[in-house]
C-alpha cells in the first residue's frame, strides 16, 4: 500500500508474537491484493477499467468498503470521496510548482470526480462508475480498513490485545502488559519534532491527517495537499486534524474531510456522530476540538 505497518502484539512468548504478527501481515497482504488500484489483476483495477463501459460483479468485502465509502461522501457533502483517483495530478507538491494553476485547468482536473456517479448494485453486488475514464482509489481509507481488519483477526485468534501503527493510524485494543492503556502523541504541527498532548485510545483508532510536510505557497497563502475533490482546490485554513473513532477506516476518511469540510462545518459533523472526536489546530497554531474530548497536561513542548 505505499505505507509502513508497524505490529505490536501482547503474547505469552516471543514465538507466539512473531505467529500472531505473520497473521497481520498476511490479512494486510490481502486486503492490498482485493483494494489495490496499482494492481492491474485486483477487482479495483477492473471497475476502473471498465468505467463508462459495465458494471463489474465484485466480491462482497470490497462491495461493502465501496458502500460505506459512498455514505461517507454523503454524510461528508463530497469532501470524501473515492473517486478522487479521477483526479488530473495539476498540483505538484515537490517543490516543483511555481505558478498557480489557471481556474479552467482546475475546474477540468475534477470533471470525472464525483461520488454520485458510483452506481451500486447491492442484489448483484454489482459496482459500475458512471463516466468513461471514471476511477475509485483507496488511498484515503485503504490502510485504515487494513487495520481494522489485521485487528479483528487477531482479535479473533484470542490475542488480548496489541496496537497496529498504520503509518500514523493507529488502532488499539486491550491494555498493555503494565496494565496502562495504550497511549498516542499528538505531533506539534508547528514543530513536528515536538509534541502537544499525549491521549489514551481505548480499543479504538486515533489518525491525525497534516499539511506539515506536503503543502506550496502562492502569494503569501498556504495549500494544503489535501484537495477538494469537489473543486480540485487545495484546502486552507486547517494544519492539523486528529480524529478519535471506533474504527480506523473511519477515523482515516474523517480527518481527510476536515481539511476540506473547514474547521465549523467539520466540528459541527464530528459533534453529531456517536463515538467519534476530534483536535484541529488551524494555521495560526490556535486548537480546536469537539464538545467531548478532553485534552489534559496539554503543553507545547
């Protein structure tokens, strides 16, 4: 998936541990065979291949990751959207850019994009993407669902509890061997090499999106690398967003929206859905944070 995983695991022996991880790593093996855009023989190569042309008949698994993907648009209002992967790459993040892209360009880079034209078949489970050229990619949920489904698995083998660091989403079940929760730091946008507040994750997902190491300036302006796929505009505004969930898949679409979705309208959909916070620090370095999450011993060292 282009990502690291890291896999820790609390096991009776270190034998027993290693087993345990080679299990994780296999069901994350997997789920990069059935997601992966990259691979011309997986079945998302396949939708994409056929776009425009016929709907494609899809194992239930990925059927089901594309579902919830497409409510996630809804309840988004299309800040999240899989069909991103449509997008034309006009900004460049490499230091290459320097000129800003003209409006007609911007607004032809997202001429494919939109989750409305994914047409489900949930009898057939059927998936068809409406417009020729049309594609779906996972980036932004694809090592959050690898996660969770690593978890469930070694949940499933009686393993107590472990935590699995998908580059920076991270997924927790029971108690380390001290019988201390599992604990993440929060990185200081400001200063990635600092840290601002360090926050239990009890058997759930914590993933923080930023704009700290991606991002171009013109005029005096910041633009994040996360896009807009409504309007193929960077986002502004946000440095930072971390948000708490039950799920990583979740946790990973919901931080991505919040960069898009502005810090009102984003905090106002995270105050409405049951078990799930979130701490955005916008780019004057000021914190904002959902009505129940409590940030404690927060310091800027």
């Amino acid at each position: 998936m282009g990502s690291r995983f890291d896999i820790t695991v609390v096991a009776n022996t270190e034998e027993e541990g290693s087993a345990y991880i080679q299990l994780a790593i296999d069901e994350i093996k997997r789920i990069e065979g059935l997601i992966s855009s990259w691979d011309e023989h997986s079945q998302t190569s396949l939708i994409n291949e056929k776009a425009g042309v016929e709907a494609v008949i899809v194992e239930a698994e990925l059927f089901e990751l594309i579902q919830r993907a497409v409510r996630l648009s809804a309840l988004t209002d299309g800040a999240f959207d899989i069909s991103y992967a449509s997008m034309d790459r006009i900004w460049k993040f490499d230091g290459s850019m320097t000129n800003m892209p003209s409006d007609a360009d911007v607004k032809a880079s997202v001429a494919k994009v939109g989750f409305q034209n994914i047409v489900l078949d949930a009898q057939k489970h059927t998936v068809y993407l409406a417009k020729k050229g049309m594609k779906i990619g996972f980036g932004a949920i694809g090592k959050g669902y690898a996660a969770d489904k690593a978890k469930a698995l070694l949940m499933s083998k009686g393993v107590q509890a472990g935590i699995i660091n998908a580059s920076g989403d991270m997924n927790s079940w029971g108690q380390q061997p001290d019988g201390q929760e599992w604990k993440v730091a929060i990185v200081n946008p400001m200063d990635k090499h600092k840290t601002f507040a360090l926050l239990p994750i009890k058997d759930g997902a914590v993933v923080t999106s930023g704009d700290y190491e991606k991002y171009v300036e013109f005029g005096g302006e910041r633009y994040s690398h996360i896009i807009d796929p409504r309007t193929g505009y960077p986002s502004k505004g946000i440095v930072s967003a971390t948000v708490f969930a039950p799920s990583a898949e979740l946790a990973d679409a919901l931080a991505t929206s919040l960069f898009v979705m502005g810090i009102e309208a984003g905090i106002d959909m995270i105050n409405q859905l049951p078990k799930v916070d979130c701490i955005i620090v916008d780019d004057k370095g000021l914190v904002h944070q959902s009505d129940n999450i409590l940030i404690e011993n927060m310091n800027k060292q």
